[in-house]
C-alpha cells in the first residue's frame, strides 16, 4: 500500500510539527514504509511567498478591481465598498512588496535573522504580502500562523459551507495550483491528514474535500488533537464523513497501523483502536481508547520535510520525552485528554535520539513538546548529556515544583536548557489554590530568580477571568510580572496572558458548582464547540474578565519583547543560544 500523511496549513513557519514525523517513525519501524510525507503548510507558504506567485495573482487583482467598481454592493463582506476598498490598497503596496519578499525569505533563512530590526521588517512585510494575497477572498485574512473565515470553526455546517466556497476559501486554490498536480500523478492508496490546531480546520479539511472529490478511491483519514475533544460530537454529526472516511482520535500510532493493515486486509475496521467510523449509515466509536507505549517508540523520522524551507537560519526540531502530564489536577487544564495518562521514554535513550537526530539533521537546537518535564527523569537526562558532551541546545515546559532545585537547574543550564516555559496562571495565593496548581508564590519567586542568575530564559503562561477572579486578583498577577525587573527585563523573557475558556472535558467541569460556575450554555450553532459559556455567582463576569484581559495584555506587552521572544518559542531558542554564546565569548566586565 502506498501512504502518504500530510500536514496542512497553518502552523507556525519556523519548524516543522512532531505529529507526521512520529507517525512516520512508528510505521517504518513496524514494517510499513511510507511513500511520503509531506508538510504542506512550509510548502504552500514557500510557493505564496515568491515574485511568481504574486505576478500569476496580479492580473485578478486587477479584474477584481474592475469588477467591484461595476458592483460593489454593501458596506462590508465579500464584493462590499470594504473589499473594493481593501483590493485598491492592495494593488497600491503590490509593486514594492514584490520585489521584497523573495529577500525576506533569504534573511530569515540566514544571518539577517539574528538582526532584530530586519527579522521584524521581514515579519511585518510577510504579513503585508498575505494580506495582499487574502484580498482575493475578503474577508478571509490568512497570517502567517492563522486564518481567519468568516466562517466558525466550530460549526459543521459552515465548516462544509467554507471548503466548497471557492470566493473566499484560498486554500481550494493554492491545493489546486501547488499539490493536486503532482498529488495525482504519484497516487497513493491511503493518505493521512494531521489537523492539530483550529487554524488547520478549514484548510485540512478542505484537502481532504479535494483528494476525496477528485481521487475517492483513496481511503482519507484524518487525525489530531482537535478531534480528539470532539469524540461525542462526532458521534452526532454525519457531514464531517461527506470529507473522509474516518478518524483516528487519541493516539494514533497504533491505530493507523492496525488501519492500515485492515485496509490491505479482511478490513474489519471494528479492530481499529480509537477509530471513529460509519458502517450501514451508523458512526461508530471503537473503544476503550488505547494508549501507546512510548517505551517502545523510535526517534521521530523528519525524512522528506523541507527542513530547508522553514523561515529560520537553523533547523530546530520537535522532541518528546513523556506524553501526558505526571500532576494532571490542574482544574481549568484540558490537554490531559490528548494523551489519557503519563508516559515516558528512559532518559538514556532520549539522549540517543537527540544525538542521532542531531547528526542526522545536522542540527544542535530542540524543543521539548511534553506537558511539562517530570524532575527526576530530567535530571538524569542532563547528567548524560553533559556526559557526553553533545552541546545540543533545548527549551522545555516545566512546573515551578518545590523540588525543581538550583542545583537541578544548574544541571539544565550546562546540559544546554536555554529556556523554561511555566504555565504561571496566577500569583494569587488564593488563586493557586482554587486551580489546584499545586504551587506556591514562594516557589515562583525562588525558581524565577534562579532561572534569571544561571541564565535559563523564562516564559510565563497567566490566565486572566479564572470563575470567582476577582479584578484586584487579577492585577496581582500582573503586578507580579510588571513590577519584577530582574525578571521581565532578563533577555528571552516572555510572558502569554490568555482569557479563561470554559473547555470541554477540563477538570473544572466535573463540578462546576463547586468553582462557581452557576450556568453553562452550549452554543446553539456550534455542534463542534470546544468550549461553552457560562455565567458565574461571584468575581468577574466574562464580559468584565475580556476587559481587565485586554488591560492585562496590554500592561504584560509593555515590559515583553513581542518579537521574536512572544511570536516564536523556536525563533526565541536561536536568538538565545546567539545571546549566550555571545556571552560566553565576550563576558561583560564588572
């Protein structure tokens, strides 16, 4: 059987995802080669991102400009005075921007990345280019990272609506243009398709429109966390199988493989784990849910990727260590569910990974996607990795733990630990107890201060409209950033304040009442929703959380560098590692 697994738009451009790679890994290792593997979303963007590009769509900017001049109709939406206007501006910025953005994909790809006045100018003109390119199906905006439809994502039946509307859905376009070509000549039997993050939900799901409309013999299935908090509502929604032949939800190493093997076999699907498929009409769920041994995983396989396309000077690779997370009470955290208990790999072989990776990619830097590193384990893989001396460089998410000591730290910093990412959520004491952090104001201090002398950057996750938060609360937190100097003006410090979200399958919603929760609405429309409203009996109510949020962010962005250190955990590796180096090389003089 010929496979191909593909990751589609839109992801952050910088590195490539850990989902194909591992599945890739996992299929070659039990015997299953994978004819490719493909990361579509570096591939379209590199192709949009060119002088021809911008010369094919010249033309239809042009007759749109003729056309809406004829009928523009309304104030705003698709053929309005807004669009016209937004096509004008457009075809103004277009004989500048390109001729510019062939250059700023070689600066970011070489020393000029490290410049940070030319890194942000090439990001802002990235942007420019883009808005250029969506004015042709305003008022969908795409970004460098995102989209942005006037359709919801969390509604089945715009979803399908957006990836037939050939007016305002880019992606049906770029796929024809730049992947259905080739796609066809070189024709697998099965193809994969990895949706992890809503910006992928429009553009993954309209590829798989496409091949399934063009090719429906290919069996289309597709996987990701997104679906996986969505089980009991694709029990619900038949549509969604218009697009594809079924999901994998959970983890999917195991399950694609036994697919697979069904596929080339007596194909009883019932045998799948953690499939979601239709026979006779019924979508069936096949459970219990199975979980990997990842004891047993092989390195992931980044064979294929265009490592040389990613919008970075270096290639910074994905790793994991553990999945699922060790403390798991956090009562608003719903990432639990992606992977239903904690595992993890011996440090021993990690270390091995990264050093055949690191040859192999001809890389030094790398970025730890696990839920936050358990102590011990962490320990010993720093004690081997400053046994063998690999200078590999690396950021990972921790807890500020009372036993993640200076000395541990210490052990991280030499064994090439560049930054730490903390989910801080709130330096009110009362706060940390109601989430059930499991955290102490007194460790936050000490850790962050330890962090800030041994050179280890800092990124901070809060969480503003907690139920029962109150403003004063609140602004605790933000006074905790914005008054600590040593911390917030340590370089590769960076701070994310997010807007609570009441999310399917978080702790909290096993009481609700009991975090003061008094009423939870579903949205009416939204058969897809990954969240719900609600109403509270005390502290802040949503309204008045967004703006005290705004208020926070725009306090928070006033001491933070946004660029790269807020945009980009991997752009920020490499502008540390750079910082440090330099340190090393030319100490500062006291």
């Amino acid at each position: 059987m010929k496979i191909s697994l593909l990751f589609p738009p839109s992801w952050h451009p910088s590195q490539p995802y850990l989902s194909v790679p591992c599945l890739s890994a996992f299929l070659e290792k039990s015997g299953v080669p994978v004819h490719q593997q493909r990361d579509l979303n570096i591939e379209l963007l590199d192709k949009v991102l060119t002088k021809g590009f911008g010369l094919d769509i010249h033309p239809r900017l042009v007759d749109l400009v003729k056309k809406l001049e004829n009928s523009v109709s309304g104030e705003t939406g698709y053929g309005s005075k807004e669009h016209y206007a937004r096509v004008v501006e457009s075809l103004d910025r277009f004989p500048y921007l390109i001729d510019e953005i062939e250059p700023v994909k070689a600066s970011l790809r070489g020393e000029e990345f490290y410049d940070l006045e030319r890194y942000r100018e090439c990001l802002f003109l990235i942007d420019r280019w883009l808005e250029v390119v969506s004015s042709l199906y305003f008022p969908t905006r795409m970004t460098v990272v995102d989209n942005q439809f006037a359709y919801s994502i969390y509604s089945s039946r715009e979803i399908i609506q957006a990836i037939h509307d050939e007016s305002q859905n880019p992606y049906l376009d770029l796929y024809r243009k730049f992947f259905l070509p080739a796609f066809g000549e070189d024709l697998p039997n099965f193809v994969g398709v990895s949706i992890t993050a809503t910006s992928q939900i429009i553009p993954g799901l309209t590829l798989c429109k496409l091949i399934k409309e063009i090719h429906p013999e290919v069996h289309v299935t597709v996987g990701g966390s997104i679906f996986t908090r969505l089980v009991d509502n694709l029990r619900r929604c038949d549509r969604l199988f218009q697009l594809t032949d079924d999901f994998i939800v959970f983890e999917g190493e195991t399950a694609l493989l036994e697919l697979i093997n069904q596929l080339d076999g007596k194909k009883d699907f019932s045998k799948v784990p953690n499939l979601i498929w239709r026979q006779d009409g019924k979508i069936i769920v096949n459970q219990p849910f199975y979980s990997e041994n990842l004891a047993e995983h092989p390195a992931p396989n980044y064979d294929g990727f265009p490592l040389g396309e990613y919008l970075a000077p270096h290639t910074v690779l994905p790793v994991q260590f553990s999945r699922g997370c060790y403390y798991k009470d956090c009562a608003f955290c719903a990432l639990t569910l992606d992977h239903q208990n904690f595992r993890q790999k011996d440090p021993m072989k990690v270390v091995d990974e990264l050093e055949a990776l690191s040859h192999k990619y001809d890389t030094r830097y790398f970025f730890f996607t696990d839920e936050c590193l358990a102590l011990s384990p962490t320990k010993r893989l720093c004690k081997e990795l400053i046994h063998r001396g690999l200078d590999l460089q690396w950021t990972a998410e921790l807890r500020f733990e009372k036993n993640l000591s200076r000395e541990l730290l210490t052990s991280m910093r030499e064994a090439g630990c560049q930054k730490i990412v903390f989910g801080l959520e709130t330096y009110n004491a009362r706060l940390m107890d109601f989430m059930v952090k499991g955290i102490t104001q007194g460790n936050v201090d000490r850790i962050c201060s330890d962090c800030v002398d041994l050179g280890i950057a800092v990124h901070c996750y809060v969480i503003v409209g907690f139920p029962t938060e109150t403003e004063e609360e609140s602004l605790e937190t933000l006074n905790f950033i914005v008054n600590n100097t040593k911390l917030h003006s340590s370089y590769g410090f960076s701070c994310q304040p997010c807007l609570f979200d009441l999310e399917k399958e978080a702790p909290i919603m096993s009481d609700p009442g009991g975090y003061g929760i008094q009423r939870i609405m579903r949205p009416a429309s939204e058969d897809l929703s990954l969240g719900f409203f609600y109403e509270v009996k005390s502290g802040m109510t949503p309204e008045q959380a967004e703006k005290v949020y705004q208020y926070v962010y725009e306090k928070i962005s006033e001491v933070v560098c946004e660029l790269p250190f807020n945009y980009s955990m991997a752009d920020g590796l490499l502008y540390i590692t750079r910082h440090n180096k330099q340190l090393e090389v030319e100490p500062s003089s006291v």
